[in-house]
C-alpha cells in the first residue's frame, strides 16, 4: 500500500480537519512541500493532536526527507502509541534510511497493533530472511503465498531459497517442482538458476541439464550458462551410460547429434560460479527486492560454489569427443544386440557406427562393425572394402583378417575360397596364445575342409581344440559324414546317433531298443534322420507283411517319425491302434476338407479297445462330419452304383447314413453323456449344413458339429462365418449348436427336458464354472462374467458378433422358456395330470418369453396344450379338470390366444352343465352358473344359450310341482330376458326363437293377467 493512503480517525477541530483535508489534496498532486506546510499548520494549532504529526511524516517521506519522516512519525506515536501504520511507516522511513534493525522493531510493533497488511509482511519477511532467520522467512512467505499475486513466483522462489539454508534440499526442490508446474513464464531467470544448481547439487544431472538448457535459450548474452548445462549433460550420459543406457547418454551428451558449442575439448574452461553474475539473486532488481516504497529490503549473498570439479574437467583424459564417439560405438552394439538385429536397429547401428567414424576418423572399430553389419546384410564388395580401411589403418588387426578370409570362404570364387584357405591356414598356426582368433580360425578351416569332403583333415584340425558347441557340431557331421559313428552294443555314444548307425547297418530293431527312454534327439537333423530310416525299416517290414514289426518300429521313435496317413495304415495293421488314430487326427488337421481322412479316422476310432470318453467325442465328432458330407454321401452312392450295377437313390443313401448313425448310437455307452453329444453333433452338423457349410481356406466347405470344428480348432473360423452371416432363424439354429446352449438343446430335443432346463440354470464356460455360481436374477440362467477369457472359446458361434454377449442371453433364455413349455405340456400327459405343475413351469416360460420378446409365441403353445389336454378330460367325462385346465391357461394367455381358451372353457363349461343336469336330475344351479358364466365368455354359443333356457325351463317345473309359483314366475322372467339378450346375438336362430316363445308362453298362462307380456324378440 502507498504511503500515507488512508488517513486515521482524529479529534480535531474544524479548522484542524479543514487543513488536514488541503494538505491530503496537495500531498496527492504532489506538492509535496505545501502539503508539509498545512499539517504542520495543523501542528501547530493543536500540538497533542497526533494526525498533524502522522501527516508530515507522509508528506516529508514523499518529499525524501525520511530522517524528517522518522522525527514527525515518532512525534505521532508520542501522541498516541497504538498507530498501528504509523508504525509501518516509520519503518519504511527507516529502511531508506538504513536503520534495519530499528525498521524490524517497528514492524514487530505494528504487529502488536495490527497494522500490517501484506506489503508490510512482504517487507517484514524480506527482512527476516535478510537477517539468517532462515525458518521464519519460509513460514511468513508461505503465508503470504495465497495473496502473493503477481508475486507468487518471487515468493515461492525465496520459500525454496529459505528451504535451501535450512539444510532441506529435498523440500526446496520439490518447492522449485511446483513453481515450474505452475507454468515456465512465472519462473524467472534467478529461480530456474537456483534451480538448476540445486537438482545438480542432488546429483540429478538430467534435470539440471534440461533447466539450464532452457536457461541458455533464454538467455542467449550467457554463454556461462550453456557450459553449465553442457556440463551436467556429461554427467548424466555418464551416469546413463554406467547402467548400460547408451541411446540416453547420448541423447544427453549430444541432444542434436553434435556436441554443444565448446564442449568438444571436454574442460570447459573457466565455467562461471555463482559469483560471475550468473545467480542474479545476488543482485535483486527493482520489482524482486523492494517495497512498493522504493526501498530495497533484501539483499542476498551467494553461497554457491560453482560447478563441480567433475562437470567441467576431463574425465578419465577422455575428450567429449571421444566420449561421443564412444557412446555411439556401445549404442550401435546395444541396437544390434539387444534390440533383436531387425532392419530398424541394423539401420540404427549403422548411421551411429557412421557418426563414430567421422567423430574419430582413425579409430578403426567403427569400420570393423560397420563392414560387420554388411556382411550381415549379403552386401560383401561393401564388407571387404570396409575391412581392408580396416587393415590399413592396423595391420596387425586379426579379427579383420580373419573376417576377409571368412567373406571369402563363403560363395566366394575357387580363387578367393584358395585365399582364405591360406589366411586361414596361418591364423591357425599361431602358436601364441595372446593372439586372438587361432580357434576360430581353425573351426572355420574345418568346415572348409568338411564342405570340401576331407573328412580326415577337418577331423585333424578339429582334434586339439577345446570343447565347444561349434567344434562339436563340426565334429558330430564329420563323423556322421565320414561313417564313423561308433553302433557297437557296448559303445557310449549319443543313443540316438548310435540308432542312426544301427539303422543305416540294417540292425532296425536294435536300433528301437537303444531309443528306449532315450528323451528327445540332440538336434533337428537327427530326428529327422532317425525318423526316416526307421520308416525305411517298417515299410520294408510291411512289404512282407510284418505288420507288428513295421508298427513297432513306427513307434518306436515317437510322433515324429510318422506323418504320413499309410504310417497310420501300418499301425492299425500292427495292433497299435490308438497311435494310428492320434496320427490320423494329426493328419486331418492338416488337411481338414479331405473326407477321406475323416472317413478313415472314424473307421480306425471305432477299432480302438475300450475307449476313453475324450476318443468317443473324437469318434462321434468324426462320424458325424462324415455322413453329414454331400461329397463323400456321393462318393458312396457313386461306389455303390458301380459295385451293383444299378441306380442307387439319395433317399437310400440317406437311409444307409441313418442306420448307420443309430448302430453308432448302439455301440455307445449308456452311461455318461456320449449318445446326447451324438444328438448334439448330429443337430450341429444340420444346422451348419442348413446354412451352406464352413467355408475352408483351402476351398470347399465343411459340415460337421462344434466337438469336431474344436478337433480340427476352426473356432476362431467359424466365428468369423457366423458373424457374416444375416442373424435369421437358420443362424440362431447355428449359434444354439455351436456354444454351452447345443446341450441343453439337445437334451430337450430328447425328451429330457428338466434335465435340460437344470443345465440352463448355469450356461457359464468351464473356466467360469470352477468359481462358485453367483445368485440367479429372478430365474435367468447364470451367464459368463463380463470380459470372460473363456466365453469365445466355449461360445465360437457368438464371439465375433457385435452384441454377441446380448444375443447369447437372449438365447439361453428363449431355450429356457421352450423347456418351460415342454415341461408344463409333459405334466399334462399321462393317467393323472398335474395341473398345478404345469402352471409352475409355464409361469417360468412365460417371465423368459417376456424378457426375448416371444409371448406371442408362449402364449400359443400353453393355448395349444391346454385346449388338447382339456379336449382329452372331456372325452374322459372329467369335465372338471378340463374347466380347472382351461382356468388356469386364461391366465397365461392375452389377445387372440386369451379368446381363444376363453371360447374352449365355455366349451367345455357347457359341456360339464350339460353332464351335471344328465347325470343329476333336479340339481340345476351349478348347471346354470356353469351356462351363465359359459354365455358371458362366449354369448354367440349357441349350445351353452339353448343349454341355459332348457335348464331355466326345467328349474321352473320343478318349483311349479313345489308349489313355489312365484320362484318359477322369477325363473320364468329370467329365462326369457336371457333368451332375448341370446337372440341379440343370434338374431335369425330358430331354435333360440322357440324357446323364447315357449317361455314367454308358459309365463303368461302363470300370469294372466298380472304379467305384462315381454316385449317381442328383437329383429
């Protein structure tokens, strides 16, 4: 706040106020002498009034009298010592004056009087921090921190410089954080600084690097500056490159690829310290350390030490330069290296083994890894030439001689193959240990030797060498080539080389004992070769056939010496069905749209003895693929037609396929669930069949059902074709079969339907199924939760379709509600039916139906198997449970369906009325309720209204004969009402109109006279 702002409360007299009001308007033009003048006036006239005092005070501050301003400021406290700003002000007056100490103590005073606002607590923290007090700074500037302003920045700044003297790096870094967060241009040049000095002082030199890089572009008149961040640049790559992050450490030390400006010697020489003018809080200016007054409150001196000795020396008497070219030597290898030797890190390597060779031109490694990755790449005119700079700039290099004499072993010319024998030749005649590359040398001219078929020479060479992969891979094919493979019974070698040995001399069977628990070959090459003369053995076997001694030399060496489907014939023919059928189902994975091979694998899984459940899934889901196939049902009425000699139909060839699918279903277990999977696989295949078959990648289409879609593991395939597909009742058909719903379905198909509607109680996949069941939502069945691993795999049909989670709900639920039907109708069925069962199950169907949207379609099966039902009790005579039945269907029921059991009950209403009066003479009034309530749910039945006007007309004689007149008088009355409401209905019924006549009749002869006639039938 401005001195002498806002004037305090006095007492004085008129003309005292009068000339403290000129002198304020003078002091605010600025006529700072006159305004004096008037209040000493005021002085004057009253000498106890302290505001004539107070007012000088402001006007000889203005004027820059401040030792004056002290005087009339401490006259006004005289006067009066609870002026809180007077207090303040004599402290601004004191400040200019250089009375520090005395300016604090007037601070503290207006404290004490509560005349400080924030430009006073500015002034009194600057002061505080001034004098060392290190923690009362931080706190006073922390709380001027929410009303700080424009001075936010400044105030965080010197909260963080406080933190610093505290000896708390840690929280005047993280004050330095938040200052930077809060947005670059609040951060002034002396913050980002001190900054940068105390991240370097943590040994956070990345961080420190970036705030004075961002320092430099500030400040491009620094050039102080740029070395700074170069130097912790150094130190970070070498941090970086001590753990092995190359690409970061050059990133650091080079941020554009070149060194910075003055960097490239390594020392920066003469790297400003803090008292170089670089920390400009050394020297606040106008707006950083002084009061809105003029007067400067703080001054602080600088205690840095400048940068370490390690940022601007010589590390190790290595350049920067040398340094970078170093980092891009190691970058180049960990690209190669660790990044997997793809096209990208290989590009990478290069262009930094390039930079390398133009940092230090005489340096030879860059060369040698360059020429390296050419070679690598097939380009050797590159390789040889990089290799030979290489050599001239170190002749003695061996590793680029031996790398030429390697380049031009390989594809090389007979001239160059002849020179780097010879190279090679003379490295591996060194008999100096300390030379490097005598081994390798060696190795590679045994491999010459061996390509050249000099068996013995590549043997001799190979001899005196330590072991090692390469020597023994070498060794191994010169044995193996030479023949020398030792097949004696008492020999150590390998057991699988001793094999090959024992095979190639004829001694097959031997061959198979040795292999015995002999684990997995050594390599590739011996497998296969194994695997093929132990073949060679068994077809020879079964030439003769020796079918036991072909399959057993077949299986004698695992899976991998058969792969061919007549290895499969062999085993079948040799007893060792079971590896024939694993084979066989290896094959037709391969070849999944041959029906040869499926036929041949549902022939050989029947021959297997005592099946385990997961080979009968094989066989059914193998036999139901076969005989659901129209290329392979007409391969067999072809084969038929030309055994015979005579036309063969579809129809027969169908009704063979159907035979032979029920002797299938003979040959299965009672136990367990083999014949349902049948079911399953049989409605699968004709589901997808109905659809147009699986179109396979290699052409063709496959019919078959999901256990053999999951053998041949076309999951994946058949989603994709479901999805495709328009979702029509033919698709929904196929999404049933293909997923945990083919079950249940095909347990309903079979009659079995609580079982089937107990399975729908928890439609979860097997993964789902081994955590507890959550409770089930009013009925629903129990789905997969979301972002189930295992749904698409137990669901293929739904798991490619958009709202596949949706409609897979919807599915078990429309299931549910058909089992719900089927179980109300099987309660029905039978000697003695269970009405009320019926209705639980299909209360059930019904709340399913409603959640799929099928109440139409509910509500016209409960119709339907209650009108039948009730059709039966009737012939039965049981009118009652009929009448109960169709009681209990209207409830189910709406709309058509619900008038359409609403005219069956009244059927059968008047029906059980008709049997009641027949059977009981005289007891007619629950006949008649049974009419009256059959005519008001159907009123056009003529049977139920000439029903009640005979029941009303025999009621009447029985009361007649009672002598009750008047009772058969109201029966009478009520009988022609009722007949003439019928005729309303029924106009031109002749039958209606005779009986309304006779009873009108009847009525009057009871009361001529005294009863006026009814009124005519209507029209």
């Amino acid at each position: 706040m401005t001195v002498g702002d806002r004037a305090p409360q006095g007492t004085a007299g008129a003309e005292a106020r009068r000339l403290v009001a000129e002198g304020r308007a003078l002091l605010g033009q600025g006529r700072h002498a006159e305004a004096l003048g008037s209040f000493q006036e005021v002085c004057r006239l009253d000498g106890a009034c302290w505001e004539g005092w107070y007012w000088s005070g402001c006007a000889a501050a203005h004027a820059g009298e401040h030792a004056a301003a002290v005087a009339h400021f401490t006259a006004a406290l005289e006067r009066d010592a609870t002026l809180g700003r007077a207090y303040v002000q004599r402290a601004y007056a004191r400040l200019r004056c250089g009375e520090t100490g005395a300016a604090r103590a007037d601070l503290l005073a207006a404290a004490r009087h509560r005349g400080l606002d924030d430009d006073a607590r500015w002034v009194s923290a600057l002061l505080q921090l001034n004098a060392g007090e290190w923690a009362t700074a931080e706190l006073s500037f922390t709380q001027l921190l929410p009303r700080a302003g424009a001075r936010a920045g400044l105030a965080r700044t010197l909260v963080a410089y406080a933190q610093e003297r505290r000896g708390l790096p840690q929280a005047a870094l993280a004050s330095y954080e938040q200052l930077a967060s809060d947005g670059a241009a609040s951060v002034d040049d002396a913050a980002l600084h001190r900054h940068a000095l105390l991240a370097r002082r943590l040994e956070r030199h990345g961080e420190s690097a970036a705030l004075w890089r961002q320092l430099a572009a500030r400040r491009p008149d620094l050039p102080q500056v740029g070395d700074l961040a170069a130097g912790a640049a150094r130190l970070a790559s070498r941090e970086a490159a001590r753990d092995r992050d190359y690409a970061t450490a050059l990133r650091l030390l080079a941020p554009d690829g070149e060194l910075p400006e003055g960097v490239g010697a390594g020392a920066a020489e003469g790297a400003p310290d803090a008292d170089d003018g670089v920390y400009w809080l050394s020297e606040p200016g106008p707006d950083e350390a002084r009061g809105e007054d003029g007067t400067e409150v703080y001054w602080l001196s600088d205690e840095d030490d400048g940068p370490d000795e390690d940022s601007t020396s010589n590390g190790g008497g290595m350049s920067a330069a040398q340094e970078l070219a170093e980092l891009r030597l190691h970058a180049a290898w960990q690209a190669v290296a660790g990044g997997g030797g793809g096209e990208e890190d290989r590009a990478q390597a290069r262009e930094l083994l390039r930079e390398a060779c133009l940092d230090q031109p005489l340096d030879p490694r860059p060369l040698y890894y360059l020429a390296l990755l050419a070679a690598l790449d097939g380009e050797r005119a590159q390789a040889a030439l990089l290799w030979r700079r290489v050599l001239r700039l170190r002749p003695e290099d061996r590793r680029a001689r031996l790398a030429l004499a390697l380049l031009g072993a390989d594809g090389g010319d007979a001239a160059e193959t002849a020179q780097a024998a010879a190279e090679l030749t003379e490295l591996a005649a060194e008999r100096d240990p300390r030379l490097g590359g005598r081994e390798r040398a060696a190795l590679a001219l045994a491999a010459l030797q061996l390509r050249a078929g000099r068996w013995q020479d590549a043997g001799r060479l190979l001899a005196p060498l330590p072991p090692g992969p390469l020597r023994e891979a070498l060794a191994e094919e010169v044995a193996h080539r030479s023949g020398s493979l030792d097949a004696e019974p008492g020999s150590t070698a390998d057991p699988h080389r001793r094999a090959v040995a024992l095979c190639r001399a004829g001694h097959h069977r031997t061959a198979a004992k040795a292999l015995r628990g002999a684990g997995p070959a050594p390599d590739v090459r011996t497998e296969r070769e194994l695997a093929r003369l132990l073949r060679t053995g068994a077809l020879h076997h079964a030439a003769e056939e020796r079918y036991a001694e072909a399959a057993q030399l077949l299986g004698s060496w695992g899976p991998s010496t058969v792969g061919d489907p007549l290895d499969a014939l062999l085993l079948l023919l040799g007893g060792r069905r079971e590896a024939a059928v694993d084979l066989l189902a290896d094959a037709v994975r391969r070849s999944p749209g041959d029906p040869r091979l499926a036929h041949t694998l549902a022939v050989a899984s029947l021959s297997v003895p005592a099946p385990s459940p997961a080979q009968w899934r094989r066989c059914l889901a193998a036999w139901s693929a076969v005989l659901h196939r129209e290329d392979f049902l007409a391969r067999v009425r072809q084969e038929a037609e030309a055994r015979y000699g005579t036309p063969v139909s579809g129809a027969a060839v169908e009704a063979a396929s159907g035979r032979l699918r029920e002797a299938l279903e003979d040959l299965l277990p009672a136990e367990g669930e083999a014949r349902l999977l049948l079911r399953r696989e049989t409605d699968g295949a004709q589901a997808l069949r109905d659809c147009g078959g699986l179109p396979l990648p290699e052409g063709g289409t496959l019919v078959c059902g999901p256990l053999w879609i999951e053998e041949l593991g076309l999951g994946g395939r058949l989603s994709a074709y479901v999805a495709a597909r328009p979702q029509d009742e033919a698709t929904e058909r196929l999404r049933l079969a293909f997923s945990t719903l083919g079950l249940p379905g095909a347990r309903l198909r079979a009659g079995r339907m609580r079982e089937a509607l107990d399975s729908l109680a928890d439609v979860r996949c097997p993964l789902c199924r081994t955590r507890p069941a959550p409770p089930s939502l009013r009925g629903r069945p129990v789905e997969c939760a979301a972002g189930c691993a295992g749904f698409a795999a137990a669901n293929p049909a739904y798991a490619e379709l958009a709202d596949g989670r949706r409609l897979f709900g919807q599915d078990a639920a429309a299931l549910a509600m058909e089992a719900g039907l089927a179980l109300g109708a099987s309660a029905l069925a039978g000697s003695e039916p269970d009405v009320a069962a019926a209705t639980t199950h299909w209360r059930g169907a019904v709340d399913r139906a409603q959640e799929v949207g099928r109440e139409a379609r509910a509500q016209g099966r409960i119709a339907e198997a209650a009108a039948a039902r009730a059709e039966e009790f009737a012939r039965a005579e049981d009118f009652d449970a009929a009448v109960m039945l169709l009681d209990f269907a209207q409830v189910f029921t709406t709309g058509e369906e619900h008038e359409r059991v609403c005219g069956r009950l009244a059927a059968q209403l008047t029906a059980r009325a008709v049997h009641t009066v027949n059977e009981r003479r005289g007891s007619a009034e629950s006949a008649i309720a049974d009419l009256r309530r059959a005519v008001t749910l159907n009123p056009h039945l003529l049977r139920a209204q000439a029903s009640l006007a005979i029941v009303r007309s025999m009621q009447a004689t029985v009361l007649l004969k009672s002598g009750q007149t008047v009772q058969a008088v109201l029966t009478l009355r009520t009988s022609v009402a009722e007949l003439a409401e019928a005729l309303g209905y029924l106009p031109e019924n002749r039958e209606l109109s005779e009986l309304h006549d006779k009873a009108s009749e009847r009525l009057a002869q009871l009361l001529p006279g005294l009863v006026p006639p009814p009124p005519p039938p209507a029209p």
